[in-house]
C-alpha cells in the first residue's frame, strides 16, 4: 500500500501549471549511510502526475492506494540534499507501480464482469 502524503504545483515543458501527488510507501527499509557506514531507517517516495486541481490534492491527502513505490534505473542524475548541502549523483528514481500488471483503467473502473450490463 501507498498513501498520498502531500502534493506539488509543477509546470510542464509547456508552461502549464499542474500538480503532482506525494506518495510514501508503508514499507520500512533500512539503508547504509555511504558517508557514516551507520544503518537508517527510511521509507519510498515518488512524486505521480495528476489531473487533478488543488482542491482535490489536498481532498487526497491521506488516502491510501493498493500498490508500492519502485527503484526503476534510470540515467544518472545529480542533486543537492536540501538538509545537508551535499551534492550526490543516482543511477534510479522511484515510482508508483501497481499491484497487478492489469491495464489502470481495469484497476480503477474495475474488470469487465464486474460491471453489470
């Protein structure tokens, strides 16, 4: 399970606005500090596009989704740690993936004989 733990405005390409759910997996891992070599307790987060409009983030806020938050590799990349200045490159991003490789339409509308005609 992952649960929406906050929102971001964003601006596309294009320079539209839009907003991206938070979402924390409720998975603990524990990680080795690269820089101390001490063991620490952590969580997954992604940030997932949306539709959606302010209102209805901060509606979502708390709502909790079948589904985890996964180390994809990617190209790497670099970025400062906001809390201690520190510059490190990556070589993954984290995402949302749903519990079944069903198409979403079928995960949120529900499979076809669900349906009643």
């Amino acid at each position: 399970m992952v649960t929406v733990t906050g929102y971001q405005e964003r601006t596309s390409n294009d320079g539209k606005i839009y907003f991206a759910l938070e979402l924390q997996s409720d998975e603990l891992e524990f990680v080795v500090s690269k820089k101390t070599g001490r063991h620490y307790a952590t969580v997954r987060r992604c940030f997932m596009s949306s539709t959606f409009n302010e209102h209805v983030c901060k509606v979502m806020i708390g709502k909790t989704i079948q589904g985890s938050v996964s180390k994809v590799e990617c190209e790497a990349y670099s970025f400062t740690i906001e809390e201690t200045g520190e510059e490190i490159t990556r070589y993954h991003r984290y995402e949302y993936a749903p519990v079944e490789t069903q198409d979403m339409e079928q995960v949120i509308q529900g499979s076809k004989s669900e349906v009643a005609v």
